[in-house]
C-alpha cells in the first residue's frame, strides 16, 4: 500500500518547533536572530522563492532583511554588500538567491558568504565537511529529504538508495548525506548507461533532474520509496514534478506529491538553518 509523505504537514510541524527554539534563543541570548536575503534583479521565479523565504522568517520568528539590487548591478555593488551583511553583527545567515544575473560572478560572490553564515550550505567548507561527516551547515532541499524519511521512519541502513541527478547543491548533497546515513548509494546523472536498470534496483529512489515525468513505474521496484525533487512546468502551465506520479505511487511504499513534497521543506530547513547558525556564534 502506498503512503503520501506530507511534505507540507510535515513543514507546518518543524515551523512550529523551529518557531519555539527562535523563542527560547530570543529570550536567553537577549537579541534577535537576522537573515539577510539578496536579490538582484527581477527574475519572477526568484521574486516568488524570496517572498516565501521572507514570509517563513515572520512565521518563525526570524528577523529578515530583504537586500534587493537592480538587474544591472556591478559586481562590485553585490560584493560590497554581502562584505557589509558577512560582518553585521546582527545576521547569522545570509542568502543570495541563484541565479544572478549572467554578468556577474557568482562563485566569487558566494565566496565571500563566511562558512558561520552559509545558510545555504554551498561553501567548500560545509560541502567538506559534509563529506567528512561532520557537523556542519547543510544544503536545505537535501536536509529536508533526510528529515521527510526521519519522520516517516523509512529505513536508509544498509538499504540501496539511488540518487538521479548530480548538482553541486542537490543531487551530490543527497547522495553524501544517504551516505552517512548508511545507506549503499549510487550516483545517476546524463551519462549513466542503463538509468532504468540502475533505478529499478533502488530501495530508495531520489530523483532531481528538472524533466517531468521523467521517471516512470517502469523504473520503480515494488515498495521502493520515491522521493521528487522536480520543480517543472507542465504544458497547462501546473507544477509537476520529476516523476509520472500517477503511474508510480501504485508501487511504491512512500512517494512524495508535486506540489506539498519536497518544497515546502526546503524553506523550513533555510529556517532551521538559519537557527543553528545564530545558535553556533
Ligand atoms: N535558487 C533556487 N534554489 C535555491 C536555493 O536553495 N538557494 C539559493 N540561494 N538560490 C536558489
């Protein structure tokens, strides 16, 4: 029998306990806790993505300050910026919503991020760590898979998960934090020969391409878990995941929907990591 993982539920519940550690920090520690989010330009999509963030902040507690520049901004002001923000005393984390525009050099901004306030969980110091197992700050979508099977009490132990996809801020994230969970991981990305044969194996399957239904259950093994982490357009213009969730949820265990699966956490991790970094300074 198939069961829905609640991927908003779940949120609202760690926004709840996140909101009362913002509390118990506030009253102990005498000052709020900051996060600086920076936009720059006009992307609609970003615009969206910086207002939830923003609106999560109100929810939790959290003290927000949006840091908005024009889409011709010189690499010079972006810098300059995130340097004032990296030595503010009152932001624990800072933010720059990806992607910028094409004229500026993002690595090199995001670069100047320091490894405390690295909300995102992108610099090589927290990636490292990640891989060598250490506490550290982690990318927020893949921490909130780990938390969704956590909650769920799916099993990663000695279990086959295969990750698809390999970015540098989801699919490899993904496939380290499984890892350490002890789980036997395999890596699929655009060059994997037999994709299917690779995914049918998975006790867990973790998908992070941007193709819409791009996973079908003719990929899936009976009772795997199925974890979505697309974010496509269909052609009605509706939000849908990377994987025909329709077909596949008959097989599977656990499967999360697109809308309300992986989304919503990703917001909620920001907001948790927002808190173990003012709770680490
Ligand atoms: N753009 C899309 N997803 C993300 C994210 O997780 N962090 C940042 N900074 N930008 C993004």
């Amino acid at each position: 029998m198939t069961a829905l993982i609640d991927g908003k539920r779940l949120a609202q519940d760690m926004r709840g306990e996140i909101k009362r550690g913002v509390e118990k920090f506030v009253k102990e520690r005498g000052r709020e806790i900051g996060l600086a989010v920076v936009l720059v330009g006009e992307n609609p999509a970003s615009q969206v993505y910086v207002r939830n963030k923003i609106k999560a902040c109100e929810e939790v507690g959290i003290k927000s300050y949006a840091e908005y520049l024009s889409a011709d901004a010189a690499q010079d002001d972006v810098e300059n910026l995130v340097k004032r923000l990296a030595d503010d005393k009152n932001i624990d984390g800072i933010l720059v919503q990806l992607p910028l525009p094409k004229h500026l050099d993002a690595e090199k901004i995001l670069k100047l991020i320091p490894t405390a306030k690295d909300v995102d969980g992108f610099s090589e110091e927290n990636t490292g760590k990640l891989c060598m197992g250490e506490d550290c700050l982690v990318a927020c979508t893949p921490n909130g898979v780990m938390k969704m099977l956590e909650r769920y009490g799916v099993e990663t132990k000695g279990k086959k998960a295969v990750v698809v996809g390999r970015s540098n801020i989801v699919g490899k994230p993904m496939a380290m934090l499984l890892l350490n969970a002890d789980a036997t991981v395999t890596v699929c990305h655009s060059k994997t020969v037999n994709l299917k044969e690779e995914c049918l194996r998975a006790d867990i399957l973790v998908v992070a391409i941007g193709k819409a239904k791009f996973v079908t259950a003719d990929m899936v093994k009976d009772g795997a878990t199925v974890i979505d982490i697309g974010m496509n357009r269909n052609e009605g213009g509706k939000l849908c995941g990377d994987v025909d969730f329709e077909n596949v949820k008959h097989k599977c265990a656990y499967i999360t929907p697109v809308p309300g699966g992986v989304g919503p956490m990703t917001i909620t991790m920001l907001m948790y990591n927002t808190l173990q970094a003012a709770l680490r300074r």
